[in-house]
C-alpha cells in the first residue's frame, strides 16, 4: 500500500490546541531579557567603533617545513593541499578547482 506523505497526518494525540500547549510549557522568553553576552561583558560594540587603543596579544608562527602559501587565495596551507606549483608559487586544489 501507497503513502502518501504529502497528506495531512491527524490522530486523536494532536487534539490539544495551541492554547492548552502554550499553558503547559513556561514561557522562559518572556519577562526579562537577559542583554549581558558572555562572549562581550564589555558591552556591544558598534560597527566602524575606533579600536586603536586596543592591544591584541598574537603569537605569529613562522611558515613551517610542511605547509606552503597559495598566491592565490594567500592563506598557508599543509603541503597535501599542493595541486601545481606556478613560477610565481604554489597553487592550493581549492583554487585550481
């Protein structure tokens, strides 16, 4: 036997309302609003905000042995992801794909 599983599915389960779902589960969205970020305890910061003050503490690694940088998109890559080598550097298989 065929079915149809386009066709609208009703059982004696889905007899409740929406109402009577809405008084069974808490609203835990309502009431307060919690505006303080976890990741920003600072606050929000606003698009173009003037960041020069800021320092950032950044541990630059040298390119390793293994791993090249594609002229293409410029960013360093293990050496597996080589697909050809130019005369000007490497070429990542994402790029030449």
């Amino acid at each position: 036997m065929a079915t149809d599983y386009d066709a609208p599915r009703k059982t004696e389960d889905d007899s409740e309302s929406i109402e009577a779902l809405k008084e069974r589960v808490p609203d835990k969205l309502s009431g307060s609003v919690d505006v303080e970020d976890s990741d920003n305890p600072s606050g929000f910061e606003l698009p173009g905000a003037d960041l020069s003050d800021l320092e950032l503490d950044v541990v630059v690694l040298p390119p390793q042995e293994d791993e090249f940088t594609c002229v293409n998109c410029f960013l360093v890559k293990h050496r597996s992801q080589v697909d050809h080598d130019e005369a000007g550097g490497a070429i990542c298989k994402e790029c030449a794909a």
